[in-house]
C-alpha cells in the first residue's frame, strides 16, 4: 500500500470512530510505529486530524473543512451514489444551479449529456466541466475567487444573482441538522448559499452521511427550506428522522 493510500484509509477510520492508536494502525497498516506518526504527523499539517497521546482524533469542529483537494478524494463512492440520484431528477431544458462543492462536481459531471439544459454556478471546477458541453449552456456566477474552494463568493457574487430565478438548486453545506439547520464554517458561503436557496423552486441538498447531524459555525437557513436532501446510507437514521419531521424528503442512496 502507497503512503498516499494508507493515509486516506487513515482518514477514513478516524471518520468513522472518532479516534485511532498508533498501535492499532501499526497492526492494520503492517508498517512500524515511526512511519504512522509520521503519517498522522501529515494529516495533521492538512488539517484532517488532531494528534493526541498515543493516536489521533477527528478535526471536526464547527470550522473545520478540509481543502477542495482532500474533499474531492473522501467519500468519493458515496458522492458519486448522491450524485447519480440527483442526476435523475433534472429534466432536459430546465435551468439549474450548482452549488461549489465536490458532491456538485460529481453532479456537474453528470449534466453534460442533458440536453438544453442551462447550469448557473459559481464553481470554477463546476464551469470547468460544463463548458465543453455542446448541449449545455453555462451562466458563471462572478466575484472575489476563493482559492480554497475554487469558487466565487463575496458580495460581488451576491450581487450578481440578483434578478436570477432557476427550476432547481443543489446545495452543499458543512453541517446538516433538524435543529441546526444548514450550516457552513464561513459567514461568506453562508451570504451567497441564502441568495441561492431564494432564486431557486426548488432547494436539493446533497450531503455525504458525514454531514447529516453536524452543526458548522455559520448559519445558512432552518432545515424546512430545503425540500429534498440526498444522502447515502450510512446516515444516521435517528438524524433522517427528525429530518423527515421537519417535512423535509430525504433520499438515502446505496452507495
């Protein structure tokens, strides 16, 4: 196994329960001591754990959000399912909005075969996709460029949805909540999200089973104003129930 392998199933264990020993990825790893430190040391360094004696835990806090790389690799199965699922519902001709993220981008991928259908977006990834499409017409929001995301945001590209109206939106978010509602660990997402959920019919949320029953730092909008959320089957189902209590339908999808 690569080093760059070991560690995304590193990842993908301290995801999974929380924490990990230096000794149990040692026996799991059949690597000695020195390197998975070295490993957790690097993980670290990008922000996707927090070492602790003899091991590590999640960096999830409510401003955690790995970089648009690191994102593109987690949970790829479950995002493409997500992305399938959501594929299904666009319509040929209609117009839709794109969110910035990595589960939006396996949509985007998907959309190029759609026939005159209009896509809005402020991912540069998303655009990126799109614009060879000859039988789809791409609108890219502007504005200050966050590198972090490769997207658009800020008040230019608020500004810029005005007057925009679309069939449907699919939205990302940090943190997917009954209570908490739709949250992002930035006030900047969380300004332009809002004026994409008013310009839309309708609000799909595609979130990967890490979101569902997480609380990020900036508020977006309560729960009820998304109509569908799309997830994977490893949600919690207690979560998806007060989910569904909120009148929202959820869909979780096989990965």
């Amino acid at each position: 196994m690569f080093a760059e392998e070991r560690q995304r199933a590193i990842v993908d264990r301290i995801r999974q329960f929380g924490s990990v020993t230096v000794e149990e990825l040692t026996e799991a790893f059949g690597v000695s001591a020195p390197t998975i430190r070295g490993d957790l040391a690097r993980l670290e360094g990008r922000g996707l754990l927090v070492r602790a004696h003899g091991g590590a835990v999640r960096a999830d806090g409510t401003l955690f959000e790995p970089s648009h790389e690191d994102r593109r690799v987690m949970r790829r199965g479950e995002k493409k399912a997500i992305a399938r699922a959501a594929c299904e519902m666009v319509q040929n001709g209609e117009t839709v909005l794109l969110d910035a993220g990595t589960t939006t981008l396996e949509i985007a991928l998907l959309l190029q075969t759609k026939r005159a259908l209009t896509v809005v977006t402020n991912s540069l990834a998303n655009a990126m996709v799109l614009m060879d499409s000859h039988s789809v017409e791409v609108i890219m929001i502007g504005g200050q460029l966050q590198r972090r995301r490769r997207a658009a945001l800020g008040p230019l590209a608020v500004r810029f949805m005005d007057g925009f109206r679309v069939d449907r939106a699919f939205m990302g978010f940090n943190g997917v909540d009954a209570a908490g509602g739709l949250t992002v660990v930035d006030f900047d997402a969380a300004e332009i999200k809002r004026k994409m959920i008013a310009a839309a019919s309708e609000c799909v949320v595609v979130a990967d089973s890490d979101k569902i029953g997480r609380v990020a730092f900036a508020a977006v909008a309560p729960m009820e104003a998304a109509g569908i959320v799309i997830t994977d089957a490893g949600a919690d189902p207690a979560a998806l129930s007060r989910i569904r209590d909120c009148g929202v339908r959820v869909d979780a999808v096989a990965a």
